[in-house]
C-alpha cells in the first residue's frame, strides 16, 4: 500500500462520505418497503423494535456524516465502524424478519464490497470476517429459539463463502485501483512536467511560433512571434489581422509542396521566412507556423565570417598602417616642394585625403577587435549628455542648436567612452542629412517597459526601404568616401554593454530615428 493508503487523500473521504450517503439512503428504502410488512405480520413490540433499529440506523449515519467533515476519527476506524454497523443493522433486521429465509443476508455482499474498494484492500477480510461470525450466529439464535432446524446451515454457509469471496474480489480490485491510481499519479507528474518543459521551449525558442485553426484563427503564439510581427497577438484572433501571413497561409495550403516566399512586414520593415507544419494529416487543419527572423540571420551569418575575418583583418591594418604613415609624411614633403605648381598642389592634395582616409578606415577596423573591452560604470544621462552636446557642437563647429530632452532621475550603466563614440557617430550622421535649422537635431530619453532610451532624431530623408536589411552591415554604405562601419561598430559596442541600437522607421515627413535601448540583459536601469 502506497503513502496515501496510511495518510488518506480527499478522494478517499470523499469516497466514505459517498458511502455513508448509500448506507443512509438504502436504510430508509428499507425502512419504506419494509414497514408495511412488519406491521402486518409482527406483534407491536416487533414493530417497535423495528421502527427503533431504523431511527438508530439514520442517526448513526448523521454522526457518521459529521465525524466524516471532521476528519475526526481516523479513516480506517470510521470505515470500520460503519461496516460493523451495517452488518448489525442488517443482521439485526434478518431476525425481526425471520433470519435467513427473510432474503435479506444477500444485502451484505454490496456493503462489503463497497467497503472493501474504499479501503484499498485493507481490512476487507475482517469485514467479511464479522459478517460471516453475524449470519452464523443468527442462524444459531433461530436454531435455539426453535425457528430453525439443525440441518438449516447450508445456507448460511453459502452466504459465508460468498462474503469471503466478494472480499478477495473487492481485495482484487482495490489492488488494481491502487496501481492504476498510482500511474495514473505518475502520468499526471509526467504530462505537467512535459507541459511545462513545451512552455518553456516554446518561449525560448529563437524563432517564432504560432498556431493557427481551421477557421483562421489564433491559438498559440510565443514572445518571439510577438516581437517579429511586432502587432498585437491575441488567442482567439483571426488570422486577417496579418494579411501578409494570412495570403502566404493561403498559398501554402493550396499547395503544400510550392515553394514559400518570404515575408516583408510593413510596418515593421523586417523579412520573415514562414514555415508551415500541419498537425494532422489535412493540410486544411490546424497548423503550426514557424517564423525566421532573415535580418537576425545575416547577422549571425556576418558574426561567423567577421569572426574568421577578425585577426587577418587587425593584422593587416597594423602592417597597412607603417607604409602608411610613410606615404602621409612623404606627400606632406612633396606639398612643401611644389611651390606654385598647382598640378604638383592638385597631387598631393589627392594623396592627402586618400591617406587620410585610409587611416580612419585602419581606425575602425582596428575598433573592431576593441569592442569587447568594456568598462561600464553608472552615468547620469542629463549632465553627461549637455557636456557632450556642447563638446560636440564646438568640435564639429556647429552654431545651430541641438536639442537634448532628457528626465533628471535617467541613470544608465554603460562605458563611458563607448557611449561617447556611439553619439559621437549618430551625431555626425544626423548632422550631415538633417536640414540644419533650429530642432533639426534632437537628442531625447525617455523610459519604455522599464528600460531607458535614448532617440536621435534628426529631420532628414528616410533610408531607403532596400538599404535598412543592410543598414548594420559592415563596409556598407552611401556614399563614396564613407567606410561602412560606423554603424556596424556602434551597434556591435552597443550589443557589448548590454543595449541594443537599432532603426525606428518613421513616417517619411517624421524624419530618421535612430534608438539607443539600454539594459538588454540585465535590466537595472529601472526608472
């Protein structure tokens, strides 16, 4: 017998309370059918008996009923007490109706059967112990009050057998109760922890997941789907509320083995690689929906190549930059020699810019292998963002005003000089498409979700729709004297303290944004 055999769960209360329930309700039927009947037949000292065995009977099952809500006795003893009771009752009412011939030992077999599967298997054969002991000594009482002759035990064996045997069965069947109960327990644990591990995997899962009926509508979506769709998911919603998966939905029904395109969400200016599962053998049914993130990637695509690229790339900028230096200080010479000769001016000023040039771009390859040494320390954004402002404007010699919004209480954990350059750089940018009047420029912070952000506005012409999946890339760029990794090293300098920089795209009359998220991971910098 398991545990919950010697402490009993509420099932098996609850299984004692429904029997007492049955003993109280089979005892007034027989009180009902019975009484007319011993009215008739008996003296009235049999009537009286009779009348006051039934009213002990159901006031039994009252007290029974209160110690059961009680808890108070033990289980095993309350299920013994009204087994012996029931057997008494029965018994007692076998005598006033004639002992055995009155038909009614065959009423026991159901009592102890029902107390046997209650009891597991436990005390079962004591029950059908005290029943047997009872019916025979009924029989023994008739015998000597002359209501029964010797030769009348063969019946009262047979009911003995049959207890005995309805007890092994209720033993029988308890034991396969027990075991069942016990797997079933052990399933139970199995399917929750299951259920739990699907949860989990579901939301940390790197792509997105989403479960659609059907009828076309939401079951089941996880955090990711959420993000990359970047609209509200709600269980229940109809799938048109996405026409871009809702067609590709579509397609892929009418022909599962056709290729599926890709999708570009509009308001969010992301590219998705959906892929379609059925959950059943029909197509038309129920289907799991996974979503790719195509941007995320071509990051991790780029991460695997910069990687390999990395040291070949740190070496060759130290050995580019001696011949360099070399080539910058021989065309310094040659400008001092050429004089008038504007053609010798016009070469050497050729050579200066490129060597100029070629020195930021060693520069910023160099910053690549330096993004990892980070120093994040407490900055309180307004003071520090007003000082850098002004050190900015009289650098880049700047007289219009540049607008900074930011709350007194923002306080961020990053690395100073890291922070430094990435404003530096979305400055700069900023500054060079922006229409450089009056709050052309805007640098603001503000706090979402928990997290602080810092947006640089500036009222320039968007980026065009086919540059944003590149816009991050490395030596990607506009224009013919950039290098193409300015943004790449902000973002990557970003990733390294924790924050994420991306692009917020706008209404085209809105302006360019771009967003500064801190605490990425962490989450400290609560407002």
């Amino acid at each position: 017998m398991s545990g919950r055999g010697v402490f009993p769960s509420e099932a098996h209360w609850r299984s004692l309370a429904l029997f007492n329930v049955f003993r109280l309700l089979a005892a007034m039927a027989l009180f009902f059918s019975i009484s007319w009947r011993v009215w008739l037949t008996r003296s009235g000292d049999s009537y009286d008996a009779f009348i006051a065995l039934a009213l002990t009977d159901v006031t039994l099952s009252v007290l029974f009923a209160i110690g059961i809500h009680q808890r108070r006795p033990a289980f095993q003893l309350q299920l013994s007490v009204q087994a012996v009771t029931d057997i008494a009752f029965l018994v007692v009412l076998m005598h006033l109706l004639g002992g055995i011939k009155s038909g009614l030992g065959i009423l026991l077999l159901p009592y102890l059967a029902a107390a046997g599967l209650i009891s597991r298997g436990r005390m079962t054969l004591f029950h059908a112990a005290v029943a047997s002991l009872a019916l025979l000594g009924e029989q023994v009482v008739q015998l000597w009050l002359g209501q029964a002759g010797t030769d009348e035990f063969f019946v009262p064996a047979l009911l003995c057998t049959a207890c005995f045997a309805v007890a092994w069965l209720a033993h029988r069947l308890a034991g396969f109760a027990s075991e069942s109960e016990a797997l079933a327990h052990a399933r139970g644990v199995d399917l929750e922890n299951l259920g739990q591990l699907n949860a989990r995997i579901l939301q940390d899962v790197s792509d997105g997941v989403i479960v659609v009926d059907a009828h076309g509508q939401l079951r089941q979506f996880n955090a990711q789907a959420q993000r990359l769709i970047d609209a509200p998911l709600v269980a229940g919603q109809a799938l048109g509320a996405l026409p871009v998966l809702a067609k590709a939905l579509k397609i892929w029904r009418a022909d599962p083995a056709a290729p599926t395109p890709l999708l570009q969400l509009e308001g969010a200016y992301k590219t998705l690689r959906p892929r379609f599962v059925p959950l059943g053998p029909d197509p038309q049914g129920s289907v799991l929906v996974y979503l790719e993130d195509m941007d995320r990637l071509r990051r991790e695509a780029q991460q695997l190549k910069l990687a390999a690229l990395g040291r070949l790339t740190a070496n060759l900028a130290h050995e580019i930059r001696n011949p360099l230096g070399a080539i910058s200080h021989a065309g310094q010479l040659l400008r001092e020699e050429a004089g008038d000769n504007l053609l010798m001016q016009k070469l050497t000023r050729i050579i200066g810019d490129n060597s100029r040039r070629l020195e930021r771009m060693v520069k910023d390859v160099l910053e690549l292998n330096r993004r990892d040494r980070v120093d994040m320390r407490p900055i309180m954004l307004e003071p520090w963002l007003t000082a850098f402002v002004d050190e900015f404007s009289q650098s880049e010699q700047i007289r219009t005003p540049i607008v900074v919004v930011c709350p007194d209480k923002a306080e961020i954990r990053f690395d100073p000089g890291h922070l430094h350059q990435v404003l530096w750089n979305l400055l700069r940018n900023g500054w060079r498409y922006c229409s450089k009047r009056p709050d052309s420029l805007i640098v603001s912070v503000a706090s979402n979700d928990g997290r602080w952000q810092l947006n640089v506005d500036n009222d320039g012409p968007p980026v065009a729709r086919d540059a944003l999946t590149q816009l991050f890339e490395p030596f990607f760029t506009t224009e013919s004297k950039g290098t193409g990794l300015g943004l790449y090293i902000a973002r990557e300098i970003c990733a390294a303290n924790a924050a994420r920089l991306e692009y917020v795209s706008q209404p085209a009359e809105a302006g360019v944004r771009f967003r500064i998220v801190f605490g990425m991971n962490d989450g400290q910098e609560t407002p």
